[in-house]
C-alpha cells in the first residue's frame, strides 16, 4: 500500500482478520472506528463505544456498519487479537501519509520516559521514546523507542527519517544538538534550532563570550522580546539574533549554520525573581527571524520553554 493515499480504509484493509466465527462487524469498520474515536480524545472501549453510536449517522456514510456499532467488549477482544506488527506497520504508513495534511512549521523533537513503564522485579529500566510533534497543531508526528543501552543520539535520526520535514523548522534540545543531525535536518530541507549546553563545550563558551563582550545593544543584532503570564507567574524573554559568525570556530562543520541566539529569561513568581540565559544555533537566516519571529524566535520559547 502506498503511503500516498491518506484513507484509513486503505491502509487497515491489509490487516489479517483474526476472527474465524460468529463475525457480525466488518473489521475495517472496528479499527476506523476506534481510530477516530481515540483522535477525538477517548481513553477507553467504553469511550470508543460511544463516540460510534453519537457518530453512526457520519461513519454510517463510508463504513458498512452490518451489525451496527460494536460493544465496548468487541472492540477490546478484537485488538488483543491483531498482529502488533501488521498494525503498527499499517498505522505508521497512513500516519506519515496525512503529515502532508498537517500544518507543520514548527516541528519539536524531545525525549520523554513512560510513567510507571518501569519494572523493578524484572531489572528493566523504564521506557524512554524521542517525540516529533507539530507545536501550532499539538499532534504528535512520530515517535522512537530509545534502545535500552542507547539514548536520544541514536533514536533522533531514527525519527528523522520517517518525517517529512521541508520547509519545516524543527528544535531539539542539548541532546540532539549533533553535526550529523543537523547535516540530516538539511537534507530533508529544513531548518533547524539547536539548544547549546555542556555537549558542546567549546561552541557553548565561544557564543557565550561573544554575547557577553557584546553586552549593549549591537546594530548587528536583531532584538525580540515577549511576556507570557499565568497563575502569579510571568515570564519575559528577550532574544539577541546574529549572523555575525565568520569568527566561530568550527561553524564550517554545522550543515546550513546561520545564526546565532542569546535568550535571556526573567521569571516573576510571587515575589521572587530569577534570570537564565540560554544559548542557540540555527540554519535559520536572520531576516527570517525578523520577518517572522512568530515562527523562528518563538520556535525557541515554545518548544525549550515546555521541556
């Protein structure tokens, strides 16, 4: 099957059906079902069930629908008798299919660990998976599971390379902050935003001094700020953006290297006050944050700021 065609339908169709008597539900119409049903937010058979009945009337115009919509028990006894693989493999098909449909301009990339995903009689370590999502749309576009003696370094590319990135801007943080990655996110004709930390030492220190001798406002330097606030909480955040990089050391090894950032945080909570600085590179040129800052510098605030 083609991973061009969007329709739920074409991809499951492929699924073996493992039921051999009594059928009364076609099980392309289960699996749209339950499909929708957990796009809208169910989190549970009894859910899916519901959301079928409130929508017969819709799905009844593109699914068969023999013996009506199946009980929550139908749903749960079906999928714990599909073959794990021909799903995943089908779901992720018509999953990459529809990331065309999908607003992407900002694409994040970051780990997270499963709660609870640990066993300790066993010895396993809890389950950590690398996320790419789309920020302006909050949908989640694929994800990796971290081998168990590995972390994000290896998973990122992994993930990378089921995305279809052009003209996307796409940030990881520290932990991703790789030559080959960044050489990779070019390739699919993207940009990319990078956090500096530690990983990086040197890179870090050169930018880091760079902004400090640089410390007043700088005709080279494209200024933003932005005040997010809630809860007794407020946050201003003031971004320093250049391309005045013919000096960095090594920026000849970064595919696409452009800019450079300075993002200097002050957090107003209650009555105490703190200040961060953090640090940036990207392929991303400087008249682009400008133009746009909504989709460049604010890629930094929304995706680094939530982690």
């Amino acid at each position: 099957m083609s991973c061009d065609d969007f329709t739920i339908i074409s991809h499951f169709t492929s699924i073996d059906d493992p039921r051999k008597y009594n059928i009364r539900h076609n099980l392309i119409d289960i699996i749209t079902i339950a499909i929708c049903a957990l796009i809208c937010g169910a989190e549970n058979w009894v859910d899916v069930e519901q959301y079928g009945k409130s929508k017969y009337d819709w799905l009844k115009q593109f699914l068969q629908l023999p013996g009506a919509i199946p009980s929550h028990d139908t749903f749960g006894r079906v999928f714990s008798l599909l073959d794990p693989k021909q799903f995943s493999d089908a779901f992720t098909c018509w999953w990459l299919s529809i990331q065309t449909l999908i607003h992407k301009k900002h694409v994040a990339i970051d780990g997270k660990t499963l709660r609870a995903s640990h066993d300790k009689a066993s010895g396993k370590s809890a389950i950590h998976i690398v996320i790419a999502w789309a920020v302006e749309n909050g949908i989640v576009l694929g994800q990796v599971k971290t081998d168990e003696k590995s972390n994000e370094i290896t998973a990122i590319p992994e993930l990378i390379k089921q995305l279809k990135l052009q003209d996307a801007i796409v940030s990881i943080d520290a932990m991703g902050c790789q030559k080959s990655i960044a050489k990779q996110i070019i390739d699919k004709q993207a940009d990319y935003v990078f956090s500096l930390k530690g990983n990086h030492s040197l890179l870090h220190d050169q930018i880091k001094m760079f902004f400090q001798d640089n410390a007043n406002p700088c005709p080279e330097f494209d200024l933003f700020e932005s005040t997010d606030g809630d809860h007794g909480r407020i946050e201003i955040r003031r971004y320093s953006t250049t391309d005045d990089i013919d000096w960095l050391q090594g920026k000849e090894q970064w595919s696409g290297l452009k800019t450079i950032t300075m993002v200097q945080r002050q957090r107003h909570i209650d009555d105490k006050i703190s200040d961060e600085t953090s640090y940036y590179i990207s392929s991303i040129k400087k008249d682009g944050f400008v133009k746009s800052p909504t989709s460049a510098l604010c890629c930094i605030s929304q995706s680094f700021n939530v982690r």
